[in-house]
C-alpha cells in the first residue's frame, strides 16, 4: 500500500493559517486519500503524461527560467513555489515525484540576490523610460501668469485671477509674470487647483498690474543645527537687498518635511516682493524661500537596516566618471517631460542641479527665457524638435552656456555628453575617440 505519511507531513509543514493556503493544503490531503483507495482498488498503473496538467508544467518550467535569470528574485519564487504546489496535488505526479519537488522547494526557498542580479536590476530600473503623460491638449485654456513669492496666479483676459498654483509646478516650467500657459482644473489632485500643460506664449503686462518680485538664486545654507543662516549663493556673491549686504536666518523646523530637510550645505531660491514694508525693518520677515533643490547632502545619523546598508553599497560600487559639477545649473533639453526623472538622477549624482527644458517648444522667446541662467546645457536629440534645436545651440552659445549633444535617451550617453560639456570636450562624440575618465 502507498505509504502517504510523508506527504501528508510535508503537506501540513508548508501549510499557512491563511484560508488559501488551508484550503489548498485540505485539497491536496483529499487527493492523497482518493489515491490510496484507488490503490486498493486498483491494479498498480505507470503514470500516464497525458493526465499531468501540463498548463501547470510550462507554469513551473517559465519560474524557473526567470530565477535562473535573477536569482533570488522574489516574483520568480513566488511563483516557482506555487507551481511546485499545485503539481502536488496531481495524484501520479505526488506519488512519483513528490520527495524531489519537495527538495527543489526547499532550494528555490534559500536561493538568495547575487551582487551581479542586484547590479543589473539597478541599472535596468535607471534606463527604463518613463511612460509619458497622457494630456488631451484640446481641453486646456490660456492664461497668463502673475508669479507670487512662491507659487503663481493664472489670470484670464479679464484680469480676474482663476487658479493659483504652487512652487511644484512653477519651478520646473521657469515661469514668469506675462508667460501664457494652457492649463486645466484639476478635481483629483488635492495638492494643486490646475494642471499647467505647457507654455505657449508671452505678453507684456505693465509693471502696475502686478508686485515686483526679486530673487536670489541657488543661496547656500550655513551654520550649525538651531543656528542655520543664508548670506552667499554657491558662486560666492553676498546676498544683497537694497544694496546692503543682510543675512537671513533659517527656521529649520518650518521647511521639515518627509522628503525635506535643511541643513549646512542645502541649496535653495530666496524671494520676496520689492515693495515690502518689512525689508526696511527686518528683511528676514519678508524674505522667503522658495525652491529647496534636492541634492546629495551628508545624512543624518539614523538607525537603518542591514537591507538598505547592502542596496546604499551596492549603488556605490557602480561606475563613476571622474567629474563633480559642484552644483551647476544643467539645462536637460528634452521634450514634453520624456525620460526627465531617469536623466535628472544622472545630473544629482555628479552634484548637479537638473532643470529640464522643454524641447519640443519652438518659440524663441520661451526657450531664451530657459537658458539664459544655466551653465550647462544637453541637448536629447532623440527627444527634441527640429526647429528647437537651432534655437537651443543659439542661445547657449550667447549666454555662454557648456553644450553637449546626446544622440540617444541611454544612461551612458548622456552621462558622456554631461563629461564633455563639463571638460570643453566636442559637443559631438561622433566616431572619434574620448578618454572618459572614471573613478
């Protein structure tokens, strides 16, 4: 008689308290009692293939390809071990081959991340492109901006004020007072009253209309914690307002936040209105703070598991070119947002800070207003319009911006056009060969 002992042990050991699992193991104990009655009824048979499930074959087959592929991954086990289960329960397929299924259980279960799999999911998940926004374009109405201290207004041709949109969507777009923009309500975000689509125009408003705003961009913060204050920007120019040297200190505990911290070293954009009453007095009231550029800074001291420690080494052992941009402005020329979060990482860890231009305008003035601030501009011709980037040659060259061009949306051939603008290397890579030198 078919000794089922075992399998019911193994059957009850690889059981969970959920009620999937309870009731898969109660299926599987079930079919192992129907086939010892069939045993004593029955003439001892060779097992047949036709009646193995094979859906459940190519099933286990497929997870096993994926793990040897990744090993350790977590997906490829999930569903290595539940096919192996599932097999189980065919009663000729149990009793023939039950103690080997439970073995490569068992080794599909302690198969761990090698440092290679872990290497190449990190770079797979950095060149993978970004799914571009869908936005039905018809449905957007103009508007012209009044830019505030932080955030915008959106006035329609009344002079009436229809949305207000915050600093989040302002900044990465370099919005200023008179730029027309196609925007639209946005119910489903709390965070913001309209979506601003794109810019597709400028108009002069007379300086009445509105309060004139100065700026003061990429200030450095100083000092010791509870002691942190703004007096320079990164090129060392003194911030100045009325044209007296001030210094304006930070309250740290107003701009923490889950993803924000300030401290010695952060970079950030300092504003306030002309005609503030208080810059007499005490500039500090007046002045804000704007922008806080997220750039690699010295971490906290914070108690992290041995997980994150592994995945923080592992990252830092990738390779590196020889190259600190010590926190330029680099213009990412590309169009409609396309790949924006993989190429701006690129730009933070060589200490960089990312401002994407939007490629795909063709108007002249919109794209002078972009880069006439920037030190660094890189062109993804993959990603720009034709007649854009004449116009994004033309203006860096007379606001004596680096320039660069990459001829694809890679990783590395962005990063090599970011080396050579950086190094006054040729624009172009082309056919010739360049020493990039690394880490």
């Amino acid at each position: 008689m078919f000794d089922y002992r075992n399998n019911i042990k193994k059957i009850l050991n690889n059981t969970s308290a959920d009620d999937k699992s309870l009731q898969n193991s109660l299926n599987a104990i079930k079919a192992i009692i129907n086939m010892t009655g069939d045993e004593i009824k029955n003439a001892p048979r060779e097992l047949n293939p036709k009646s193995i499930d094979s859906k459940q074959v190519r099933n286990l087959l497929s997870a096993l390809t994926e793990l040897i592929t990744k090993p350790g991954d977590s997906n490829a086990k999930t569903r290595s071990i539940s096919a192996i289960h599932k097999l189980t329960f065919e009663p000729e397929v149990g009793k023939k081959y039950g103690d080997l299924l439970g073995r490569l259980d068992q080794a599909i279960q302690n198969s761990v991340e090698t440092k290679e799999a872990v290497n190449k999911k990190i770079f797979e998940d950095a060149v993978k492109p970004k799914k571009a926004v869908k936005r039905d374009y018809r449905k957007g109405r103009r508007y012209t901006v009044i830019r505030l201290v932080s955030g915008a207004d959106l006035i329609n041709d009344n002079g009436d004020t229809v949305y207000t949109v915050k600093e989040s969507q302002v900044h990465p777009l370099n919005l200023k007072t008179g730029d027309v923009v196609e925007a639209l309500e946005d119910k489903d975000n709390p965070n913001y009253e309209a979506e601003i689509l794109r810019v597709v125009g400028f108009r002069k408003l007379r300086k009445r209309d509105y309060d004139q705003i100065e700026d003061f961009k990429y200030a450095v913060v100083q000092g010791k914690a509870n002691s942190l204050a703004i007096t320079r920007n990164i090129h060392g120019e003194k911030l100045k307002i009325r044209g007296k040297a001030v210094v304006i200190p930070v309250d740290t505990s107003y701009y923490q936040g889950e993803n924000i911290h300030l401290e010695d070293g952060s970079i950030v954009d300092l504003a306030w209105y002309s005609g503030d009453v208080r810059l007499k007095k005490n500039p500090a009231d007046a002045v804000q703070i704007r922008w806080i550029y997220q750039t690699d800074q010295p971490k906290r001291k914070a108690n992290k598991s041995k997980k994150d420690k592994s995945k923080k080494q592992t990252a830092e052992q990738l390779t590196k070119l020889d190259m600190d941009l010590h926190y330029q402005r680099v213009g990412i020329a590309i169009g409609d947002n396309q790949n924006e979060a993989m190429l701006e990482s690129i730009v933070t860890r060589y200490n960089g800070i990312p401002i994407p231009i939007d490629a795909f305008e063709g108007k002249k003035k919109v794209i002078e207003n972009q880069i006439k601030d920037l030190d660094i501009v890189i062109l993804v011709t993959a990603f720009a319009a034709h007649d854009s980037t004449w116009n994004i040659r033309e203006f860096a060259s007379k606001y004596g911006a680096k320039f660069a061009v990459s001829s694809s949306k890679g990783y590395q051939s962005f990063e090599r056009a970011l080396y050579r603008a950086e190094n006054g290397l040729p624009a172009y890579e082309g056919n010739q060969q360049i020493d990039y030198k690394v880490k």
